[in-house]
C-alpha cells in the first residue's frame, strides 16, 4: 500500500475505528467563548465543549485554522510522503483557501513536495464519508494520482442531509432571522436541510413536529441513492447519542447499507445544529 498522509481539518467529524485505522492528522479550528480561546479538540475536548455550550447563553464563535497552522501541520510530514488534505467545504469557511495558502508557502521552500487540497464541499460526517473512501483506494493500491482524481469525483456524488431538533443555535448564531425563527419555533417548524451542489446549506422542506421531521429525514435517502448494499452511511449527533441510534436503526432496517459510522458531531457543526441534530452522508451513486 502506497504511503499517502490524509489530512483533514476540524469541521470533519471521524468516526473512531476509522481514524485508529488511518493516523488521519487534523488540523484543529479554534473556539471562543467570551474571551477564552480554545483549539477544539486539543485544549478543549467534546465533553467540555458541551458542557460550556449549557453553561453559556450564547454561542461560541468559531475562526478557521491559519495557514500557518496549515503550513506547520504539513511540513510535520515527511517530504516523501505525498499528502491528501480534504477540507471542510469552501462555502462554510475560509479553511480551504488557507490550507491552500499553505500548500503554496510550503512548496516555495521544498518544490519537490506532493500536496493536494481538496474543497469537500461537505463537512462533519460527509468528510468522514470521503477519508473512508480514501482509506479503502489506498487499501487497492491506488497510486497519488489516482486516488485524488477519485476523490473530485467522489465529492460531487456526496449526499449529506441534516435534521435539526431545536432551531435556537440557528437563531443565536445569526443563521436564521429571529422573527422567522420565532415563527417556526411556535408552529414547531423543522427544517431538513442538505449539502448544495456548491457547498452550502439549504433548507429542503420544513416538516411540523419532530417525529415527522425524522420519518422525512429517513425517507429523503431513498430518493437520492440505491444500490445500499455497496455502500456505507456515516451520520453525526449533537449530544444525542441514543436519538441517534434509533434513527440509525430505523434507516438500517428500510435501506440495508452494508456498514454504518455513527460518532459525536465536533463542535464546528454542533454549534450551529444544536442539541438532536442529525447529519447523515452517503454517496449517491
């Protein structure tokens, strides 16, 4: 097997047995509550995340890794070893421009350097979809060059659909209009939203009442992909874990997908979709 680094940032959510599997190197986002800054993931971990989202009446505000973060990330790389950075997707953030700044910092001192950075145009458990798809192309040996073609293909086939249990982080965080949102709150609107083609979030329907919501949210897959028995699903929960077992179940027993990743929504998602969030991805074809 062909020695290639993936890398990943931390609007990716990756599902343990994956990452053991893979030594994925993450480049963390920072977070920051009032006046404290933290790097999610290093000086700060999920449960402490949660925890301060409880204590906190509002929410905290997330900033991109630097490309210097990028940079350092990468030249911790042996230069032999080609790098596969998938980033979180360019209508989210500024991360991929940055990674990308970084990739031209680095290839100015050492030009013979392989790294490619590629716009997911997904985040949270669609890149997990895709460090997974690299892991088992890599597993057949595919060379550099192949597995990043397959990659830009495999990003235009990624599905991912979210359902939202509550729409107060969505309101605090500015994503929605408080007088929409108070609307919806009152006639217990629940969006289900997916991916865009160009790597955005866009509401698809707004369902009343939340066992409806997960009854859509479940039957959407069947609209957008067959053929389950070749594939796998990854979904993300914010703080939901047995919620998320359930519907996980419920989509396992109408869509026999032949595995399933199910992890912790990191906090760059989870800030936005608030406690019940669901974030499932899967390929379309």
């Amino acid at each position: 097997m062909m020695r290639i680094q993936l890398m990943t940032d931390g609007g990716a959510d990756i599902p343990k047995r994956l990452n053991e599997a893979l030594d994925i190197r993450v480049v963390p986002l920072y977070l920051q509550f009032r006046d404290e800054e933290y790097k999610a993931g290093v000086t700060m971990d999920l449960k402490a995340f949660y925890q301060k989202m409880d204590e906190s009446d509002e929410l905290p505000r997330s900033s991109a890794p630097s490309p210097n973060d990028f940079y350092e990330a990468y030249k911790q790389v042996s230069p032999d070893t080609p790098i596969v950075m998938l980033s979180i997707s360019k209508g989210l953030s500024v991360t991929y421009e940055n990674a990308v700044l970084a990739k031209h910092m680095l290839l100015e001192e050492e030009p013979g350097r392989q790294i490619e950075v590629i716009n997911s145009k997904t985040a949270s458990c669609g890149l997990g979809l895709l460090l997974y798809e690299a892991k088992a192309k890599m597993d057949e040996n595919y060379t550099y060059e192949q597995l990043i073609d397959h990659l830009y293909e495999r990003v235009e086939q990624t599905n991912t659909l979210f359902v939202l249990k509550t729409l107060e982080n969505l309101i605090l965080g500015g994503r929605l209009d408080r007088v929409k949102g108070t609307i919806a709150k009152t006639l217990n609107i629940k969006p289900l939203m997916r991916g865009s083609d160009e790597g955005t979030i866009e509401v698809t329907e707004k369902v009343r009442g939340d066992k409806k919501s997960i009854r859509r949210f479940v039957e959407q897959i069947g609209e957008h992909t067959k053929n389950f028995e070749d594939k796998i699903i990854t979904m993300t929960h914010c703080n939901a874990e047995d919620r998320a077992k359930k519907v996980l179940a419920d989509i396992r027993e109408k869509y026999p997908f032949m595995d399933a990743h199910l992890t912790d929504m990191g906090p760059l998602i989870a800030t936005y979709a608030g406690e019940g969030g669901l974030v499932i991805s899967f390929f379309r074809n």
